[in-house]
C-alpha cells in the first residue's frame, strides 16, 4: 500500500494523474492516516518555497509558481469524481517540479547559473473544499476562481515585517456558524485575559516585546507597519497570524506556556477581528443605561421595581394576580427576609395596623431583626465556600466562627458592599486595621485546612489552590 501510494505521489509530481490513478490516490487518502499525514507533507511544500530565496531564479527565466496550498480536509471526505480536486494536484505538481531547480551561488559576485527545470503543469480547476486553518471547511467559498491569484492577493495586503514574511493564512474562510456579532467584553476580553494578559498585560516586569493586550491603544498601536489587531483585516492582524504559526519560538501563546487555544478559540478572535475588532472597556466602566420598561397598565404598579414586574407579565401573556390578604403577605416578608415566620405578636400587631405604611413598618421591624443577618449571611458564607471544619482527613472542628459572625454582623449594619469586599480581602493592609478588619480576613482561609501533622505539602497546596 506505502509503496503504490508514493508511486502515485511520484508519478503525480510528473504529469496529469488519469481518472483511474486520481481515483485511487484520494482512496488511500480517505483510507489512510499514514498515506494523509504524506499527503499534507507533500503539499507543505509550498511553504518550503516560499521561505526560498527565488530572485536570482527570477533573474535567470525561471517561472516560479507562487501558491497556497492548504491541507487535505479531513472533516469532510474529498470529491471522487474525474477531474474534481485538480486545483490541488495541479498547484502540487508544480511545487514538487520547481524543487527540483538547482541554484548554484557564486561567491564573489551575485551572479548564479541554474541548472535544468522544465516545469508543466497540470491544468487548474478551482478546489471544491477548502480547508481553513481551524479545521472549518467551507465548500465553494466566494473567493476568485484561481488559487494563485487569491493568494497574491492576500500577500499584497501584508506589510512585510516580522512573522508577516510568512505565507498568508486564508481567514476569509473562518466564520462563526451562526454569523451572530460577537461581543468583545463576553467573548474575547476572557480569552484575551487568561491567555494574553500574562505576557502582554498590565504588568509592566512580567511583559513581553513592550505589547499590551489589555488596552484599546496597544492592542491597535503602529508597531512599524502593522498592527497586533488590525480592525477588519484577521490576515493583517499579527495576533491572528501567530495564532497559527507552526514555529514553535513564534506561536503564540507559546508552548511552554501550557494554555493553547483551542480551533473553536482561534475561529472566535478570527471573527471579531473581521467583524471589525469593537473594542469594549471592561464592564464596570461603562455607562449605567437605565433601562425603561413599557406596560401597557400602568397603573397597577406601585414602585419602580413593579414596572419590571408587569413589562415581563405583559410579554409572557399573564396578567397579576389579586393583591394577597395581609396574612399571606406578613408571611412571605418573614420568610424572604428573615427565613423563619414572623412571631404571633409581629403579625398580629400588622393585622391591626390600618394606618397608611403599615406594610413598610412591618418590613422595616424585620431587617432590625438579628436574624435577617442570619438569614441573608448564608448565600455569601456558602459562595465563599466557609466550613466548621477542616475538610480534610479527619474533618475536624476547626475555629472560624468568628469569621461567620464577622460576615452575620456586616449584613445587620447594613456594611457598604465595597467595604464589605476591600476588608475581607485585605483587611490587614488597611492603616491601622481594627481586631473585626483582621477576622474578615477569615475570607482567605475559606479553603480545606488540616492539623494532620503527616500531611503532604503539595497535596495540600494543590486542594488549597483548587478550593480558591
């Protein structure tokens, strides 16, 4: 079998394949991983000679067939009929017959003398699948009917610095399935921020080649001719074109940095690059749009919140119910904002309270109450992943209530949420930090502990990094 496919290989650098061979090359193709993996080398070739230097071939006659020969696909099998696919075999034959030309360089002056090279080639028929860089194979793509043509084109919109000298990749063909934009702050800032940001984010010791990825002005600088993201233009964009290099030392993210992103990842940054490449300032910065819900009966509502309420009743088709007798609401207040019912002497005193506010008298008593801060405490003690014990081995009591308590007394007192935040994760660098700064600190021990003397330091580093 290896040796009648090399043959075919032989004979197909050579001439025209006849329909029987043609046949029978895309069969071990299609049946073969061995015969695929020679195949893919055999067209790589095409990058060998475009890394050549072929001016003085130039100089000396020599037609030297500049193409753009892309992989074999293997998510869909080839086209089995005479005389589909000669794009390929004939833009193959060509390359395989100019690396035969021999250059003999001089060497005290620039002249050279080429030995021999007759080169035929095939007819070009456009390629029926083409296969992308991400392994998305598109069939019949709009692009013009000649490979050569389309490949020139491409390398005439790449300035020539850096990794840009390399033959262009074919991003025209990588899309997103559904054509749907794609959000900067959803989709791209997060891949962006777990395998960019480390080498070319905001800090200044740990960054690489003076690039920032993570802001609007980096990321679209002059870099002396191109751009890491060229808005619109993927295969001018550097960021794009070391996505796919197989030059490990050019790679990006690269190898030894053991985050690479997936085919999916790549056609995703692909697509926003072409999309336009809109760039986002991260959440937080953005303007607040409040947002103005219509329904149709006004009337109903109460407050703003109930606005929202009836524009989503509305949409859904449903209507409000009856208002609930004073009962049924003292009963649900208490259990939403305390979790347990309301004493007899609470609800009683609301039943009789027919004055005007009696129900915000009623809510106002229980968010004094100490178990409001109970209550509410839970959702961030369980969030923050709190235990009374260690977690490990034994599973022993361990001393964290304080920090419990810390957490039951920030809700009661009604503690603004960035305090909330800024003491527990740094409460001890505050200037001159109280005792009860210090215990929110408890937050950062919200991991599995032991008292296990015989415990193994980097399994327990490993759970302690895994919990956080």
């Amino acid at each position: 079998m290896k040796y009648e496919f090399s043959e075919l290989l032989k004979t197909f650098s050579l001439r025209e394949l006849t329909a029987e061979e043609s046949k029978s090359l895309w069969h071990w193709i299609d049946c073969s991983e061995d015969c695929r993996e020679e195949w893919k080398q055999f067209c790589r070739m095409d990058s060998l000679l475009s890394h050549m230097d072929t001016s003085a071939l130039e100089r000396n006659g020599v037609e030297v067939p500049v193409t753009n020969i892309v992989e074999m696909p293997e998510a869909a099998a080839p086209a089995r009929a005479g005389g589909r696919n000669w794009g390929l075999v004939g833009l193959a034959a060509g390359i395989a017959a100019a690396l035969l030309i021999v250059v003999n360089v001089g060497q005290d002056n620039e002249e050279y003398s080429v030995a021999a090279a007759t080169v035929e080639e095939a007819p070009v028929q456009s390629a029926s699948f083409v296969d992308d860089p991400m392994g998305i194979t598109s069939v019949e793509p709009s692009v013009p009917s000649d490979p050569q043509d389309h490949y020139e084109a491409v390398i005439a919109t790449l300035p020539i610095n850096g990794s840009q000298q390399r033959p262009a990749t074919n991003f025209e063909n990588v899309s997103i399935a559904d054509g749907a934009d794609i959000d900067f702050n959803d989709k791209i800032r997060p891949l962006l921020a777990d395998k960019c940001f480390h080498c070319h984010g905001p800090d200044a010791h740990s960054r690489k080649a003076d690039l920032r990825l993570d802001t609007r002005e980096g990321a679209f600088a002059d870099l002396g001719g191109y751009a890491a993201i060229e808005a619109g233009n993927a295969a001018a964009s550097e960021v794009a074109i070391r996505l796919f290099d197989e030059d490990p030392d050019s790679i990006m993210p690269p190898p030894e940095f053991h985050k690479p992103l997936t085919d999916d990842e790549k056609a995703l940054i692909v697509a926003w690059i072409n999309q336009g490449a809109e760039w986002e300032d991260h959440w937080s910065f953005e303007p607040v749009e409040v947002a103005e819900p219509k329904a149709a009966d006004s009337d109903w509502a109460r407050n703003e919140i109930d606005h929202f309420i009836l524009a989503k009743l509305e949409e859904k088709g449903l209507t409000p119910n009856e208002e609930a007798d004073k009962y049924t609401l003292a009963r649900r207040a208490a259990l939403d904002a305390i979790g347990m019912p309301a004493s007899p002497e609470q609800v009683e005193e609301f039943l009789s309270d027919d004055q005007p506010g009696a129900y915000e008298r009623y809510l106002d008593k229980l968010l004094a109450s100490p178990h409001f801060g109970e209550h509410q405490a839970r959702f961030w003690l369980d969030a923050s992943r709190y235990g009374d014990t260690h977690g490990m081995h034994l599973d022993n009591y361990r001393e964290m209530w304080p920090y419990r308590d810390w957490v039951i007394n920030a809700y009661n007192e009604n503690k603004p949420y960035d305090q909330f935040t800024i003491e527990q994760l740094a409460g001890d660098l505050l200037i001159n930090p109280t005792t009860q700064q210090l215990v929110a600190t408890g937050f950062l021990r919200n991991h599995i502990t032991t008292a296990e003397g015989g415990a193994i330091v980097e399994e327990l580093e490993a759970r302690t990094m895994i919990d956080r």
